[in-house]
C-alpha cells in the first residue's frame, strides 16, 4: 500500500491492523488525497454492521495526524452538541465556548467562518459522522448543509457519513447535495477465519483455534455474518471446547471428536447467548454446573410467570377471544351445539389462520361469558375479577383499546404468545388448543 | 512555484501531485471557472440587472430557478465577480447572503443581515415593534449622509423555497416590499430548484414580486459536453512544468476521443446532464492517478464509473446472511400472493418454515426467536419498514410490514449471492411457493 503524502512506515502499521480491508484503505487514502489537497465535499461510507467503517476511517485519521472530529450521532441529542465538538476538536475550547446557548445552523457556520478565517486550513478537515441515519431525525436542514458545508463555510472540510443504511434512505424530498458514496463490502467467510483466528489463546497452537473457528462459523455463519458477534461467541465458547484437551481424553489432532463434543454445546448457544436470553456470566455458570441441571434455561425461563388462579383463566379466556371468530364461540362453550361442521359457517376472508393476522378486540362482556365457562367452579363476578383484569392490562399482557375513559364496555385485545399461553394452560391443567378454532 | 527556475526541479511525482491538487480544487467547485459554460444569455440577462441596481439603483427581484447542480450558484458568482470588477460598485454595493437551510426562521434572518450590513452597533439595545420596522431601520441606517441616496443592497437568498415556509413569510414580504416600493435600492435574488416556487409564495408575496425567472434548463448537446469534460480535465497553460502538462493534455484529448470513454459519457449525459453528477464521475478518475500511472487513462473512467452506477441496495443484499436471504425471499413470495399487501412476521415466519419442512435439505430449522432476530436486523437496515409508525400497542411479530426492495433487485441479489444454497435458488424461483 502506497500513497503519496503519507509517511511510509505509518501506512505499513495500517495495514497490518486492518486485515482484509487493502482495497478499502487505499481508496479511502485516495479520496482523500495529501493532506493539502481538496477532498470531496461529503463522502458517505455504507456497509453492513461491523465491516470495519468505523474502526478504518477511525485508524487512518489517528494514525496519519490528521485534523479531525469523531462524532457518534447517537451521542448527540442535539444539533448544540454537534457542533461544540467540532469546533472543540479544530478551533480549541474558546470557539466552543462562545457558541450562544441554543446554536442554530447558522450561528455554527458563522462561527466556524469567523475562526477558519483566522487558522485556514492548511490540511483539509475531516468532521466524521457515526451512525449518520440519526442525523435525519434532527433538524430537516442539518443533513442537507453538513453535506456541502465545504461550500459554506468556504474551508478545506470534508464531512464523512458512516451507516448501515443506504442513501436512498436519506434523500430530503426537494434533494440536496450528493455525497459520495462507497461502499464497505461484507468481510467473507475466509476473512472471517482469517481475522477471528488473530485472537487466538497463548496456551493453545493457532492451528487448533483455526479449526475451532471453522467449527463456528459452520453453525452460525447462515444466520449471523456480524464479526463483534462472533468473536464474543468465540471467546465465550472456548474453554468449553478445550474441556476434552485438559482432560486428556482427545489430541489435538482429532478434530472429529472435538467437533461432536462442541456443536451442540453451539446450537445450544445460539439459542440462548445469542438472542442474550441469558448474560455471558450466567452463560459461565451454567457451563460449570452443567451436570445437576441437565435442561438449560433460557427460552423457557421468562415463559413462567407467577399469576394468581384466576388471572390465569382470566388470561387464557382472553387469548380464547383473541384469536376465534366470535361466531365460532357457540361451537366451543355450548353442550349442545348441534353438528357445526368447521367450513360451513365461516366467511371466505376468515379461513386464513387467525395466528397469522394477530389478535382481535373483543368486547369485556365476552371475555367474562368465556372466562365462566372455561374456569371450572362457580365465580361471582366480584371486584376483586374485575381489578385482575386491570392488574392483567398494567403488566401489558392485556392492551385495551381505545381510550381509558371508556367505562362501559371496554375491548381488550390480548398481548402475549401462543407458548407462553400453553405454558400458562399447563400449570392449571386445561387444553387450550382444543379450544382454539384454528388448530380444529 | 510558478518561477522558471523551479520548474525544472520539479519531478515526476511532484507534477503528478500539483496536478491532482488544481483539478481537485476544479472538480470540488472550489474555484470559479472562466466563463459559464452554455449559459451565456442568462449570464447577461443577471448582469445587466444587477448593474442596474449597482449603478443606478434601481430596485429588482429576481429568481434563479434550475435542477440541482445545475450551476444556478456557479452563474450567480461568476455574475458577481465581474460586477464586483467596476470600481463604482465595489465601493457602493452591500451583499447580503442568506441560505435557507441556515437561516431557519425570520429572527436569525434578521440577525444575520444586521450582521452582514455591519449595524450591530448601530442596532444596539433598540426594541422593535414589527419586522418591516426593524429592515426599514436597517435601510434607512444605510443611507450615506451627504448624497441622501442609499446604497445599493443586493440580498442573495439561496434555497428560496425555504424561506417561503418561515411564518407568514415576514422576511420575503418585506424585503419585496421594499424592492417593489422605491424606499431604498436594493436588489432580491432567488435561487431555487423548485419549479413552482411561485406556488407556494401568500398572495400578497406574489404580487410583490416582478415575477422575472431565470431558467437554467442545459440544452448542452452531447458534443458540447463532450467538450466541457475536456476542459474539465485538461490543465492551464501556466502549469509550472511544460512538458508535463503537454503531455496530460494530449492524453486528455486522446481520451476524450475513445470509443468506450465517449460511450460512457453517453450514458452519464442521457442519464442527466448535470454538471455536479459529472464532477463526480471525472474527480473518482483523477483520484486514481499516481506516479506510477501518471496520465489519466480510460480504465480509471471506466472504474470510477462502475463505482458510481453501483446499485446499494444490491450491495447490502450482497452481505446478508443465508436465514436474512430467506425472509427476504419469503416476503417476496407474499408480495406476489397478495399483490403487495403489508404482512407481518407471523406470515413471514410461517412461509419460511413451510419451505424449511418441505423442500430444504441444507438449511437446519431454526429456533423462532432466532429467525425473530434475522428479521429486526432487516428491520433495522431499513429493508423493511412498519406501515404505520405507532408501534406501541400492537405485538412485535403482528405488526405490519412492507417490504422495500424490488422484485427485479432480490432476483438479481440471489444471482450474485456467494454460495447461494440450490434449493434456496429454487424456492426464489419458484412463481408459488
């Protein structure tokens, strides 16, 4: 890698710590240019998460000393704070202190005027911008005028964008300034292994954590390409891969042996501290005591949830109304409900599953017509039932539709999956998919 | 640098540097050009006006109205900087700049152009009743003492269509009040890219307003063009190495004269011809020259071209994993079925698993949470997006969805789609699924 302008033992080291992005480097060094030349105005960098926007653009403007400002949007709840880090970071502490208390656009570009004017530019400014899309929902015209603020505040500034959506998703309706784009390719799965096996444990040969690596990546590379996930999988999965090495009961060698012992130890993962069901700590323990609890929790941990009796039926009736047509409830709670046959009484537009569409209102007086008949011993319809109901909606397991003050008649709609339905069903002994019209 | 002596010092890579570095300054708009290029009768029509205010004082409205990068700034500042050039006018004339997406509402306007007359001191404490009140003060504060004449104030207001939103449009009523009224000589240009910026003007602004437009609609032709791409490129004549600019310039002239060079040119001016999208295209080839390829050559165009005609939705589609490829697919097939009806995860979910049970033999089934998080990483690219946007009381995996990509773009993704699975191939394929 060669560009003019820059010292040469400095973009060695470069690209030694960025693995698998040359290309990108290079043609970022060359968008840019030496540091005295004008660059594009607004250069926006799209790529997936974790492609190494940030971290490269970050790398080459440390690195190489140039004049820059790092900004995460997601840090900036305000167009004020913005702009003091820039002219913080190019003018000194002075010029962000004599930002006025609620700057706007222009008190900014007349500020960075005033202060370029004074110390021009004699490297071109780099203002970075991460995660660019929050940018958007600020002020409608901090977007388009950071995007040629070069012409602006007439100042060697280039302004780089970074985010995971693309363009199309920024364009202001009258339009504006086109940036540049460039696109920050997916890394693929032999540069995955590649940079994955640069972590590899001291006490182990690379060669064992190559193979490790490839084990991995054959579980998880169809549903996650996200390089910070997998190396926080990798690092957590390690020690449990290792286990049969420190016990004596393979080499390194057998491969074969040590894949059985891991993949579903990996399938379990992807379950679980994946999807962050459980923390990586809990997931340690877990992997300690495995022994006396031989079902993991995860998944089925946050289906429990204690509920009163009542509640419970009150839940199930609900889910009941939800998800059957109202005319089919003759069917279900009535002894004699004569030979209804499940194609006869239904409109067309109903027989598609109701699970597909999601719940239906319904109104109170069904739930509590549902809730008698399916709850098996007489219920006097106390307060205490109906302040369930309400306790149900403050949980968010039941939402009520329409406004609060609605007193008579209230519809509720109900907010919690079929799983948790069935698990709830099973704790009070009831069959809930006999009564559901779609499973009929 | 400029200085014989030098010259012949400079050596290969210097040149190529120094190069780089005026057709960067060139192609970013930094420097004006010479002479506008095919715009010649408005460039007299908005010289000829604002010497008339300039000179005479006479008070104007004009607007600038052409697409985006047309050159409506370009033609402005070329204008400017030759009426600037006569001696009576640089000492008279005031300019004050205003930018739409700057100057937000009519109190930073008015702040700003206080600023730019240079009365902030002559403002001072004073309270205002009105608007009108304030800009008279401010006209009035510039009328010279001994000639009871004002001086001529040219307000260039740019991205126009902005200021039309401001309430009640104070800021633009009153300074075409002013222009249509003899109080003072001022002069309002407009530049904007909307057409029916009169539209949107109250009708008391409207009839204000002399309703004198500029269009700048490029009736280039393709040789024209072709023309202006060469002098994009080609260096100045006072370049400090001779041969070295010869050399550049016969290249770009060779260049320009290729076949495949003069056929992607075609494409780009079909495709628009405006001169910023050019830009663009000629700075991505310069970029690419270095002293080891020291002329510009038609593999650089051609890149730089690919690089800009990139579709990025493709290229997103391009790095998503196998299971994300799936759902994609699946909502595709809904859309198909249901001839673009929004559908929600459930229906996405049930499709997907559908093909799991009855076709795949390569992809294992997945837990339901997992493929629930594949799907919000799409929601997250914004690949797909909830219909309405009031989420809060309708369940995650209920919630309406519509997808953002074409049919053509999935089709084309799944054939450039590394290690694409067959029978994923297939299902893509297949009209029902």
């Amino acid at each position: 890698m060669q560009c003019a302008g820059y010292p040469e033992d400095k973009l060695r080291s470069l690209a030694d710590r960025l693995p698998c992005r040359e290309t990108q480097v290079t043609t970022l060094l060359s968008l840019m240019g030496e540091p005295d030349q004008y660059s594009y105005p607004s250069i926006f960098i799209y790529g997936h998460r974790a492609t190494g926007k940030s971290h490269v653009v970050f790398s080459v403007m440390k690195d190489l000393e140039l004049p820059y400002t790092f900004v995460d949007c997601v840090e900036c709840v305000s167009p004020a704070l913005l702009f003091h880090r820039v002219l913080l970071a190019f003018f000194g502490p002075d010029a962000a202190a004599s930002l006025p208390r609620c700057p706007s656009l222009s008190d900014f570009v007349r500020l960075y005027k005033q202060m370029s004017s004074k110390t021009p530019a004699t490297q071109t400014r780099f203002i970075i911008l991460d995660r660019a899309e929050r940018t958007r929902d600020m002020d409608f015209s901090l977007l388009p005028a950071l995007l040629r603020l070069q012409e602006l505040v007439s100042d060697n500034v280039t302004v780089i964008l970074l985010s995971q959506v693309v363009w199309e998703k920024f364009r202001p309706n009258t339009g504006c300034f086109e940036p540049l784009l460039f696109h920050f390719p997916d890394y693929n799965k032999a540069d995955l292994v590649q940079i994955l096996s640069r972590d590899h444990h001291p006490s182990y040969t690379p060669e064992l954590y190559a193979s490790y690596i490839n084990i991995l990546l054959g579980v998880f590379f169809s549903v996650c390409r996200d390089l910070r996930e997998l190396r926080h999988l990798a690092a957590l999965n390690f020690p449990k891969f290792c286990e049969p090495l420190e016990k004596g009961e393979a080499k390194e060698s057998d491969i074969h042996k040590l894949w059985r012992n891991i993949e579903p130890h990996l399938q379990r993962a992807m379950q679980t501290v994946y999807l962050r069901e459980v923390s990586s700590m809990q997931w340690k323990e877990q992997q300690m005591d495995e022994k006396e609890t031989t079902t993991p929790r995860g998944l089925s941990a946050h289906a429990h949830i204690e509920l009163p009796y009542y509640s419970k039926f009150l839940l199930i009736a609900a889910y009941l109304a939800s998800f059957n047509p109202a005319r089919t409830d003759r069917r279900f709670f009535l002894k004699s409900h004569g030979k209804i046959k499940k194609t006869n009484f239904l409109k067309k537009h109903e027989k598609t599953s109701n699970h597909l569409l999601g719940p239906k209102p319904f109104p109170l007086d069904r739930l509590l017509a549902i809730f008698y008949s399916v709850v098996d011993s007489r219920v006097a319809p106390t307060a205490s039932i109906f302040s369930q109901i309400m306790s149900l909606v403050s949980l968010q397991l039941l939402t009520q539709i329409g406004h609060d003050d609605q007193l008579d008649a209230p519809k509720y709609k109900c907010a919690v999956s079929m799983d948790f339905i069935l698990a709830i069903s099973r704790t009070v002994n009831f069959d809930a998919v006999k009564y559901l019209y779609d499973f009929l | 640098m400029t200085s014989k002596r030098k010259s012949t010092a400079l050596t290969e890579a210097q040149c190529v540097s120094l190069a780089q570095k005026i057709l960067r300054e060139r192609l970013c708009q930094q420097r004006l050009p010479e002479q506008p290029v095919g715009l010649e009768s408005q460039y007299r029509h908005l010289l000829e006006l604002l010497k008339r205010t300039a000179v005479h004082g006479e008070s104007n409205s004009v607007l600038i109205v052409g697409p985006r990068g047309a050159g409506k700034t370009m033609l402005l500042g070329c204008v400017l900087r030759e009426l600037m050039n006569l001696k009576e006018v640089l000492k008279n004339v005031l300019q004050v700049e205003l930018n739409g997406l700057l100057q937000t509402d009519d109190k930073i306007a008015l702040k700003e152009i206080t600023r730019q007359l240079h009365l902030e001191n002559v403002v001072g404490d004073k309270v205002f009743g009105s608007f009108a009140e304030n800009l008279a003060f401010l006209l009035e504060a510039l009328k010279s003492g001994d000639k009871s004449r004002s001086r001529p104030v040219l307000f260039i207001l740019d991205e126009f269509d902005l200021f039309a939103h401001h309430k009640n449009q104070t800021l633009l009523y009153n300074l075409l009040d002013v222009s249509q009224s003899a109080q003072a000589p001022v002069a309002v240009v407009g530049l904007t890219c909307r057409l029916d910026v009169l539209e949107l003007l109250e009708k008391r602004v409207k009839s204000r307003f002399s309703h004198r437009q500029i269009h700048l609609l490029n009736p280039l032709s393709f040789t024209q063009y072709v023309e202006a791409v060469g002098s994009q490129l080609s260096l100045p004549q006072d370049f400090p190495h001779p041969k070295f600019c010869d050399e550049w310039n016969r290249s770009v002239t060779k260049l320009c004269e290729d076949k495949s060079v003069e056929e992607l040119l075609r494409r780009q001016f079909n495709s628009s011809k405006d001169f910023r999208s050019l830009y663009m295209l000629l700075f991505l080839a310069v970029i690419r020259v270095s002293p080891s390829h020291s002329t510009l050559r038609e593999s650089d165009l051609l890149e730089a071209s690919r690089l800009i005609s990139a579709d990025s939705k493709a290229n997103i589609l391009h790095g998503l994993s196998v299971l994300e490829l799936c759902l994609i697919i699946a909502m595709k097939h809904l859309n198909d079925t249901y001839d673009g009806e929004p559908f929600n995860f459930q229906m996405v979910h049930n499709e997907f698993t559908k093909f799991i049970q009855r076709k795949s033999h390569t992809i294992h089934k997945f837990e339901k949470p997992v493929v629930m998080k594949a799907f919000e990483h799409l929601v997250e690219l914004e690949m797909v997006r909830a219909v309405d946007s009031a989420t809060g009381k309708v369940q995650r995996e209920y919630q309406l969805m519509r997808l953002m990509l074409e049919h053509g773009q999935v089709m084309e993704a799944l054939q450039k789609y590394p290690q694409c699975p067959t029978d994923v191939k297939q299902w893509a394929l297949s009209a029902f699924a």
